[in-house]
C-alpha cells in the first residue's frame, strides 16, 4: 500500500503522540533520533532528519508529499511512527511512599557528630551540623536498629557517617554485632551490607579488623593532589589519606573514593578529566565520584553553571573515549547514563531522599538523608522513641512526589526524563527551595553530549559487551 493512502485521522493522532517521545539531535556529522520511552538512539541521513524535524514543527502535509521518501526506504521508521503508544505513562509515576515501602535501600546512621577536620566546603558545618560534638551510644544504636527493623523486612545498606564516623568505632563493632546477632535469630532476615564514609585520616588495628570481619565497604574523601587536598581539607590530610588508602590496599579491603570538585581546582587548572587520570595513575581506580561543590552561587568556591557544563562534557567524552583501553576512566554520571542506556532501565527516582534513603542522627532523630540532618524543617520522628512522623513523611513525600518521580509538566516534555538524576540536598543548598531544580539545563546539555558521543562506542559489539561487563 502507498504510504500516503496510509494518512487517515487516526494514524495522524497516532503520530502526534509518538512524536513526542522523539528527540532530534545533530552535531556537525551526525543526525540522530532518540526515542525518550525506549531509550534507543537512532542515527538518521540528513533527510529523515530533516522529515522528522518538519513533522516536529507541526508540518504534517509533508507525510503527502515527496519529501516523505524516508518512510519508504526504511518501514522501521514507518512502524516507528505508526505503533500504538504504550498505555502506560513513559515516567515512573507509580512508586510508593516510602513509609510503606518493606525494603530500605540504604539507612544512614550518624554515629558521630564530631570530626577532626574543617574542610573549607563542608555543608555539615565541620561535621557537627550546627549542634554539641557528641557520639552515638550503644544503647541509642541499638534503638535505632530495633526501629527500623520492625519497620522493613530488609535493609540493604547500613551505611556509617558522620562527623567521621572512625572516632567512633567501637559503635561500628556494636552495630554489626547486633544486627548478625538480629539475623541469625531470624531466617527471614538477610544481614544488610556495610559500608563507611571517611575522611580517611583515622585508621587503626582495630578498624582493620572491623572492616574485615563485617566486610565493610569504605569510601575514602580525597579531592585531588597534595596541594588541592591540603588547601581545602587542611595541611598534612593528603599524606595521611594517601597512607589510609595504602593501608587498605594492602589489606586487600574494599574502598572507592570521592572528591568534591570546586573552583578552587579550576583556578589551579585542573579539570574533572585531570582529576580523573590523577585518581587512575596514583591510585589504580577506574571508576569514579566527583560531585560539583555544594555550596550557595555567591559561595567563593562555586562554579558557575556553563563553566559545570564545559567540565562535565569535557569528562564524559573522555570518559567515553577510554572504554576501548585497558587504562579506562569513567566518571559516575557516565556510568549512570550508560547504565540507562544500554541497559534500556529508566531511573526511577531524581534523588533517593526520603524515598529509598533515611538516616538517623546520633540522638536518633529521622530525616530524608544527611544533607537534611539536624534540620527541623526536615524532621521526620525520632526512633529512640519509637515515632516516625508519618504525616510529616507523607508531607515531605508528596513535596517532592512530583520532582523525584518527574511527574511536573516539564519534566513530562524532558528527552531527559527517563535518565535523569540529581541530589534534592545539592539543589535546597543552592537554592534555598526544596522543589526547584536549578539543574535542568545543566543536566540537558550534558546528555545531549553523552548521546551525541556514545554512536561510536554502542556500534562496537566489543565495547558494548565489555561495557556489560564493567556495569553488570
């Protein structure tokens, strides 16, 4: 049948609909098409790309006209353009509150209020987030566990923060104790993973042997060289992080690191991609977190927003340049978007916060995650008393329902929609507003990027199953 005898009211209804999941990028050689609900990627001829830039803009009398010679030379676009629209939304809206959820991906205890550094940058206020130094009680841990165990059936990660959570570690031994001691007891109970945030100048026997015994993963804060680590975590931190990670190292124990890129690492002309190649050279570490500073736009430390976009385009097309060799690099929000990609699994939440992660404040005060600790705007119920405020819970859920789950009107009409992700913390820290997303067009000019430089990487079947690999 000729294309054109296929044009009737309904199939024009049917493509207006599809049109919308199709995003149209270009770069000076390329023409792609990306299809936002299937998370496929499409590279077209100069003239699809043009056709489907008309029936973009609304010119559907081109689908009558020769210009519609793609649609028969290529039936897929056809089927493309003509299949039913699923009947299910293409954003993840239906996901449940977390106070009703049974598993926990991740609690956050705060078994320390203290620490032993002043990072420069520090949104905890050196690590006590405003109260006394103090240090979690056995006794309040326990509470705590007991809580939150009666609460879901599982925890998958129990993860140990601060302050530096190593001033604190004979509570690291109580906590594990107690929850193997909690498991056994119980055979539809699974022991939670564990895992520590450090500052990494602390280490000791007896932390070794904790981390050993419970199979504790650590990640190790470090933001760069001696001179960038100094100057923003305090003179002679780098030294001692760099024996902590040796330490590890040769103890065979599971660490990854984390840095905090800030302007201050701009000014010494040093990029994310640079930053990347230190970490691999000097440490052995392929993959990678290095989050922008959190910190207010007037903050002598912040980076201005294209400045954030040069930098992670620049890391990401490196990122992506290196999977072929065996000395690969890849930053997390690479990953991320890979993951997305090849593995066609939208990310379902913007931000994990009070959706599938809590923490828990030394007092035993509950909160949507540690950007929030000590906030009473963000009080959740405490667990020593056996109270989490479920109308808060509800109120702090339904507040951010529509962003984490990308319900708003622009998130709807987003190509990015079905990988994008942020941090709610970051966003109120800059902003000062729980719901604004000051990221947007940061995150858009990044994944067009990504996209855009991926072609290469996902026509090689070698790359590709290497990439399974890495990211399995």
């Amino acid at each position: 049948m000729a294309v054109n005898k296929l044009w009737n009211p309904l199939t024009i209804s049917i493509i207006k609909k599809n049109l919308t999941k199709f995003h149209l990028l270009q770069d000076q050689q390329n023409y792609f098409l990306f299809d936002t609900e299937n998370l496929s990627l499409l590279q077209l001829d100069p003239l699809t790309y043009a056709f489907f830039g008309e029936l973009k803009n609304g010119n559907f009398d081109i689908l009558t006209r020769s210009a519609s010679a793609p649609l028969h030379a290529d039936p897929s676009l056809l089927k493309l353009l003509t299949a039913e629209p699923s009947s299910e939304s293409p954003s993840p809206i239906n996901i449940p509150a977390p106070a009703t959820k049974n598993v926990l991906e991740r609690l956050i205890i705060h078994i320390s209020n203290s620490c032993n550094l002043k990072c420069r940058y520090c949104y905890a206020q050196q690590g006590n987030y405003g109260q006394a130094n103090s240090l979690m009680q056995p006794e309040t841990a326990c509470q705590i566990i007991d809580f939150f165990d009666k609460k879901y059936d599982h925890i998958q990660n129990i993860q140990f923060f601060g302050g530096e959570p190593l001033l604190n570690p004979s509570l690291i031994s109580t906590i594990c104790h107690y929850l193997e001691a909690k498991t056994a007891a119980n055979p539809h109970k699974d022991l939670p993973r564990f895992s520590l945030v450090t500052n990494g100048t602390i280490i000791s026997a007896e932390i070794l042997h904790l981390l050993k015994k419970y199979q504790i993963h650590v990640t190790v804060s470090i933001d760069g060289n001696l001179a960038i680590t100094d100057y923003l975590r305090g003179k002679g931190t780098y030294h001692k992080i760099m024996g902590t990670i040796k330490t590890l190292t040769t103890h065979q124990l599971s660490f990854s690191i984390e840095a905090t890129y800030t302007r201050h690492h701009l000014e010494q002309k040093i990029s994310l991609a640079n930053l990347m190649d230190y970490f691999y050279e000097n440490l052995g570490l392929h993959q990678q977190h290095i989050p922008f500073v959190a910190v207010p736009l007037t903050d002598s430390l912040a980076i201005p927003e294209e400045i954030r976009i040069a930098l992670s385009q620049e890391a990401i097309g490196h990122s992506l340049n290196s999977l072929k060799s065996k000395r690969y690099v890849m930053d997390s929000t690479t990953q991320r978007l890979l993951k997305a990609l090849i593995f066609k699994k939208p990310t379902l939440l913007y931000c994990s916060a009070g959706a599938a992660t809590l923490c828990v404040s030394c007092q035993g005060d509950i909160y949507p995650c540690f950007m929030f600790n000590e906030n009473p705007a963000f009080l959740l119920g405490n667990a020593v008393t056996n109270d989490l405020a479920n109308s808060k819970l509800s109120r702090f859920s339904n507040q951010l329902r529509e962003v984490n789950t990308k319900k708003t009107t622009e998130c709807q009409h987003c190509f990015a929609r079905q990988f994008c992700f942020g941090c709610i913390g970051n966003d109120y820290i800059t902003t000062g507003n729980l719901t604004e997303r000051p990221h947007c067009h940061y995150f858009k000019q990044i994944s067009e990027f990504f996209l855009l430089n991926c072609h290469k990487i996902l026509a090689d079947p070698l790359t590709v199953a290497r990439i399974y690999q890495l990211l399995a």
